[in-house]
C-alpha cells in the first residue's frame, strides 16, 4: 500500500515553479548594474550639493564682471555667501571661522561692510571684485 503522506505531499505542499527552481528571476550581474547606477547617482548627487558655494561665488563674480546689479545687491550676495559657506549667523569682523587667517578675515569682513552700508565708491566694483578673489582663495583652501 502506498504512503498516504508521500502521495498527498504535492496537494498540501506544491513543488516548485521550474523558473524559480532553476535559479530564475533577476540575475546577479542586473542586480549589481543597479546598485552600481544607484551608487553613481548618489555621488554626482553629493558631488553637486558640495560645490554649490563654489558655483554661487562664480555667479556672484560674472554678475560683478558685466555689472548687472547694483553694488549694494552684489554686496548682499556675497554677504550671504559668506554666512551660508562658513555657517554663520552674520558676518562680523570678530568672529573668524576655523581655517581662515584672523586679520585677512577682519579687513575682508570690514572692507564688506563699508562696501554695503557705506555710500556707493566710485571704486567700488573694483574693491567687491579684490572681495570675491579672496573669498575664491578661501573656497580652495578651507
């Protein structure tokens, strides 16, 4: 007589799809071009977020080059440049972010200042201009 659990074992418990069995579905080489694309885009993703304040800089000095705002409004971009890339509440001449030379970073702070509460110089593109090359320094060495 047959063995009632070996001949109901396909009805309780069904075998295996042959696809499955055999080792179907994704296969490895996909899954790690996948990962790999996933991981490329995370990089060229944190890669642009780092160089952000660089870019912001470039702008601030092409806007300064073909003079397309006021001096006063170029002012406040780098003002706010300067606050967002050294993670400051506002730019004072007292306190001097980590890496940076105190006395560079004083005169760089004051000469901002006098630049954008002071009345416009006649000079005065050229002094925000001798500005945006310091900060491009700082940009490379920090």
């Amino acid at each position: 007589m047959a063995d009632p659990r070996n001949e109901l074992a396909d009805i309780i418990v069904p075998a295996a799809p042959e696809v499955v069995a055999a080792g179907g579905g994704l296969p490895l080489w996909a899954l790690a071009a996948v990962l790999a694309g996933a991981a490329g885009v995370a990089l060229a993703a944190w890669l642009w977020h780092r160089r952000r304040p660089a870019r912001s800089l470039r702008s601030i000095a092409a806007a300064l080059a073909q003079r397309q705002d006021s001096l006063p409004m170029l002012t406040a971009r780098l003002d706010t440049w300067a606050r967002a890339r050294f993670r400051l509440a506002r730019v004072d001449a007292a306190s001097c972010p980590p890496g940076l030379d105190p006395s560079v970073w004083t005169d760089w702070a004051n000469a901002l200042a006098q630049l954008r509460f002071a009345p416009p110089q006649p000079d005065g593109f050229d002094a925000l201009a001798a500005l945006c090359e310091t900060a491009r320094r700082w940009e490379r060495h920090v």
